[in-house]
C-alpha cells in the first residue's frame, strides 16, 4: 500500500504471505491446537558423473536421483495433496525412472501431457 503525505508518496508498506508453512489446527481432548508444517524443500540433485552413457556409474547417480525426487514428491503430497513437482523437475524425473520406476514413469508421463496440453 502507498502511504502519502500531500500529493508526494511518502512510503511503501509490503504485505506478504509465508507459503512455507501451513497451519494445522487439531482437537485433543476438547483442546485446539495449532502448529505449522513446513513445506518440503527441493533437494539438490547429484550433478551427472563424467562418464560414458550407458554406463554403471550413470545408472547409480540416475538411480539416486530418481529417489531423491520421487522421495521429495511424496513429501509435497503429504504435506499438500494439490501440490506437484514443478515441469522441469517432472521431466527429469521421467528421465530417471526410464530405468527403474516403470509404474512411475507411465504416471509421470501421463501427468506431462496434461499439463502442458493446458
């Protein structure tokens, strides 16, 4: 909001919202509570060896950050149901779990079209 003093702009006042945490509100024993849950960060992926492709050092760091992102999907659907990895994120876990998340890699794919026919 702008706060002015005449015709002047005299200051700024910045609202803002923390869309880190999201309130929980519970009853125990005839008691409300309320706490918050932090959202889950993204974690950092290994960056890629510099080996051949194909090779049995690729397919351990892809394997690592298949479970590393579908670790941190998990973590964003039970902290929110509607929230979802980012496309960029989505695409690279397609990538990853060519190999070893068939069930994930057909949900994922399907989930890509989706989006991004919107």
């Amino acid at each position: 909001t702008v706060i002015k003093k005449g015709n002047k702009i005299h200051a700024l006042t910045f609202t803002y919202i923390d869309e880190m945490e999201k309130a929980i509100s519970a009853e125990i024993n005839g008691e409300i509570f309320s706490f918050s849950e932090k959202k889950p960060i993204r974690p950092r992926l290994l960056r890629r060896p510099k080996v051949k492709k194909g090779s049995h050092e690729e397919g351990v760091w892809q394997k690592a950050n298949f479970g590393k992102l579908s670790l941190y999907q998990d973590q964003l659907k039970a902290w929110d149901s509607s929230a979802r990895l980012t496309i960029p994120d989505l695409k690279k876990l397609i990538e990853y779990s060519r190999l070893f998340g068939i069930k994930t890699h057909e949900i994922a794919i399907k989930e890509l079209v989706k989006r991004q026919s919107k």
